[in-house]
C-alpha cells in the first residue's frame, strides 16, 4: 500500500473532483447533454440558387469541399441528405448556375464534392453551402479559406429537426 500525505493541494483537488462528480461519487465525468444546431452564417445565403441538381462534380474540379452532417442532440450521422455547394471559381461566378451543384452524405454523414479552385470573391476565397431539404431546418454556411491556395475546404453541420 503506498502512503499518500494529505496536502493542502491534494485535499482541494479531491474536494474538485467530489463537486463536479457530485455526491454520487461517479468516478466518470457526465456526459454532455447534446449537441447544438448549426447557426445559418451571415452572408451563406448570398447567390443561392434553389434545387440545384446533384453531380458527381462541379466543372473541372481540382478542389475539394468536405464536411460532415450530424443531428443535433444526440450527434448521430445524417445518411442522404442534401448538401448543395457553389462558390466564385476559376469556372465562374458565385452566382453563375454551373458554379452550383448538391451532393448526398453517406451511411456517416459524410460529404464530398470536388470543384475548380476557390478564387477571392468580395476579398476573401470562401465556399457557400446549404443545407435546405424539408427534415431539418435550413441552414447556409459561408466558411472561408485560410490561403485562397488552399485545394480543400470542410464545413460541418449539425442540424435541427424542422
């Protein structure tokens, strides 16, 4: 058995670890309870064109544009559901309808959809992307890119039964 002195610090770390486990004495911290929606950004919504159809790709591709969809609450992976995309490219404009395309998540949630190069538009290269089906609340998202070099972008949601 080892001998362990009670000091001022060890005694003030216990009392901690008692008041966040509470009475109880769980020895596992709680666990969350859930997880939020994704808030719409500002600005995501800009040159969205509704129904845009879903491709295997956008142009000539050559950029990526990642992310997941999860449920908010309890963060279960959102399998097919649409995920429409577009952005100011090396092919066209924001608002140009062969800049749009949709995708769907896979059994996890995932999705992926490849696109010519994201390009500064309004001084800074960012993607647009809407969740905008009838289960979940809509949302835009409007992520922007740490160097306009950059090959891929990720944004994930996390969305809301409507």
């Amino acid at each position: 058995m080892i001998d362990c002195p009670t000091t001022r610090r060890t005694f003030l770390a216990a009392a901690g670890a008692m008041i966040m486990t509470g009475a109880s004495g769980l020895r596992i911290p709680a666990r969350a309870q859930g997880i939020a929606p994704t808030k719409t950004m500002r600005g995501g919504s800009n040159n969205y064109i509704a129904g845009a159809p879903i491709v295997d790709r956008i142009g000539s591709g050559g950029f990526w544009m990642t992310g997941t969809v999860l449920r908010a609450g309890d963060g279960a992976p959102l399998a097919n559901q649409r995920i429409q995309i577009w952005a100011h490219t090396t092919e066209g404009h924001e608002r140009d309808p062969q800049s749009h395309g949709a995708t769907l998540t896979d059994a996890n949630g995932v999705f992926r959809l490849e696109m010519p190069q994201i390009v500064p538009a309004f001084g800074q290269a960012h993607g647009h992307l809407a969740y905008d089906d009838d289960d979940f609340e809509t949302v835009f998202l409007r992520p922007v890119m740490r160097d306009a070099r950059d090959t891929s972008l990720s944004a994930d949601f996390v969305l809301k039964p409507a």
